[in-house]
C-alpha cells in the first residue's frame, strides 16, 4: 500500500483545522455552482484566501501548523538562518510581478500575476522533504508546470527546464552586505519529463491564502518526490534548454548536492544519513520523531522517470 491515496476530492476535516474546512466547503460550493471564484491578486499579496479545487494526494497524516511551515525554512536572499526568511522578508514586494517562459519555445510568453491566477488552481496535500532532514506536508494551492509549459509550445529539442529566482538585494537582505552565502539569482532545473510530470506544480498559495514571503511569494515550483531545495521561490524566467541546467547547490557543493536530488533514503549525504526525518510539528520538532524515509518520498508514480538509471550515480 503507497502511504497515501489518490484522491477526487476529499473530506477537509480529515487533514485541516475546522476553519479552513468550512472555508473549502464554500469553494466545493461556488465550483458546483459553475466556476471558481479566482482571487484578484491586485488585493494585497500574503493571506489572502485563495480558493482552489481540491485536487492532490493526500498522504493521511496531519498537515504541518501552519505557524511552523511559515516560520522555520530555507531562503537565502532573506537571511541563512532558519527564522530569518520570516523575520526578515517584510520589505519583499510580490506585486507586480511577471514570469517569463522562454528559451526553445515556439510561442515564448510573459505572464503577470492576473494571468497565473486565471489557470486552473488546486490545492494539493504534499508531503515534503528537506535534505537536511526534516519533514512537512503542506497544503499548497498551485496549478500542474505542464500547464504552462503547453502555453508557450516547447520544441522538440527543449530536453531541461531552467528556473530563476528574482534578484532584489534592495528588498533581500540576504543578497547584500559582505557575506553572501550563494551566487545570485538562485536556479534549479528539472529535466522536461519531471518538469511535465502531473505532480508538479507551480504554487501560488498554501493553508487556503496566497504564498507568503518567506515561502516564495508570489510563484515557486513544488516537486514533492525531490529534496526541498529543488523547490526554487519567487521565480521570474523558466527557460527551455536542450542542456542540463546549472543548479545552486549543484554548483555551489557538488559533491553533497546533485541535479535529481530525489528523496532516496539508500543514498546519504556524505555527512549524514538519510534513511530517516523528523516531522517539524508532529509532537516533538527534532530527535524525538524520526520516522523512515520512504524512496521518492512515497510518490512511487514516478519511479517510472528514472528507470535503468543508476541513482547512486544520479544523486
Ligand atoms: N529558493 C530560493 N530562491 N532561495 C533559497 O534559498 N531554499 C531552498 C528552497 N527554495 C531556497 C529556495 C531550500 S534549501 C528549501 S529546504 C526550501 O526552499 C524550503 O522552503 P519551503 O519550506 O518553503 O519549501
């Protein structure tokens, strides 16, 4: 039995407080009534409600408090602490916004944030996974990247997709001063079948409102199989590339991070495990939850896209 369940629409008392289900109930209704109400994204970006269709996995476990998935993560252009993309993402301004997808595309496109609204949003009950160990699952509000993708045409050729992160160092404290932990902008690639892979998704919400700073506000990738890193925020350009696209930490510690980063608890990182996580929220933050790590993260669907690969080779 795969740890979680694919699903049509499912009942939101199972994994959400009793407000954000009653808040669902009147998004299943206005989508019975013919269409979903689209939030404008005009009104102020960072809680504000997002409705979406229920469409994902759920994976049968609590989601994370919501305090814990918008307090505790990784965004270096904010700051490298764990807190710091929270405290310090204040200044960060997700309006306006746009997104360009180019490269080898036949019809290459820029989107503003109206336009990314307008596709058809879900909300989908991910497990997540950090390659330093801890665990979530999220709620996110997105829409399928192959989506996109279909907008703009990719050529034959187009084998990657490339990911960019804006570069703001008047709004990111993270990108200014002397010590400057990465090279900027921050970039992540996928090769084009993961990228078209219906578990990918391009989120623009999470916990039923829009994306809060620090999590990536206004647009970020979500690739639930892969280590947390390869989910890259605040994307300006998605480019089509016949190459394997440079990634950040691919580039900044290659012997510890590779391009796949799939969640494989047979293969560690050179200096820590990787067979077991600690589920932030879950009644003990770190040491006193470990649980196993299952390959892929659970999402054994797409086993398919690395057969015959050596992924001791392809960490
Ligand atoms: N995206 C950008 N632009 N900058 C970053 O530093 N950190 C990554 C990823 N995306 C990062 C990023 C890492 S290491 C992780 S674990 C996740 O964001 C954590 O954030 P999340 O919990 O909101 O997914």
């Amino acid at each position: 039995m795969p740890p979680y369940r694919p699903i049509i629409a499912i009942p939101g008392s199972e994994i959400t407080p009793e407000s954000a289900y009653l808040q669902r109930r009147d998004i299943l209704r206005l989508g019975a009534a013919g269409g979903l109400a689209l939030a404008s994204p005009s009104l102020a970006f960072g809680a504000t409600d997002l409705p979406a269709k229920p469409g994902g996995y759920d994976p049968q476990e609590q989601a994370t408090p919501e305090a814990d998935a918008t307090s505790y993560n990784n965004f270096y252009e904010f700051g490298t602490g764990k807190a710091d993309p929270a405290a310090k993402s204040g200044d960060f301004k997700p309006l306006p916004w746009t997104l360009t997808v180019d490269g080898l595309a036949g019809k290459p496109a820029t989107f503003d944030l109206d336009q990314l609204m307008a596709f058809e949003l879900e909300e989908r009950i991910y497990r997540m996974r950090c390659v330093e160990g801890w665990s979530m699952v999220i709620p996110w509000i997105g829409f399928p990247l192959s989506a996109l993708l279909d907008r703009v045409e990719p050529l034959a050729s187009a084998k990657y997709v490339a990911f960019e992160t804006v570069v703001r160092p008047e709004e990111m404290p993270g990108q200014r001063g002397a010590f400057q932990p990465l090279p900027w902008p921050y970039v992540e690639g996928l090769r084009l079948d993961e990228a078209r892979h219906p578990l990918t998704i391009l989120s623009l919400g999470m916990y039923g409102k829009t994306l809060p700073n620090q999590n990536g506000a206004p647009v970020r990738l979500v690739v639930p199989w892969k280590y947390g890193f390869k989910g890259i925020k605040s994307i300006v350009r998605i480019t089509l590339t016949e190459e394997q696209p440079v990634t950040t930490w691919n580039r900044s510690a290659p012997g510890e991070y590779g391009f796949y980063a799939n969640v494989n608890p047979e293969v560690d990182h050179p200096r820590w495990s990787q067979a077991t996580e600690n589920r932030v929220g879950g009644g003990g933050f770190f040491g006193s939850n470990d649980r196993p790590t299952l390959m892929f993260n659970g999402y054994d669907e797409v086993a398919g896209l690395y057969a015959g690969m050596d992924l001791k080779a392809n960490y």
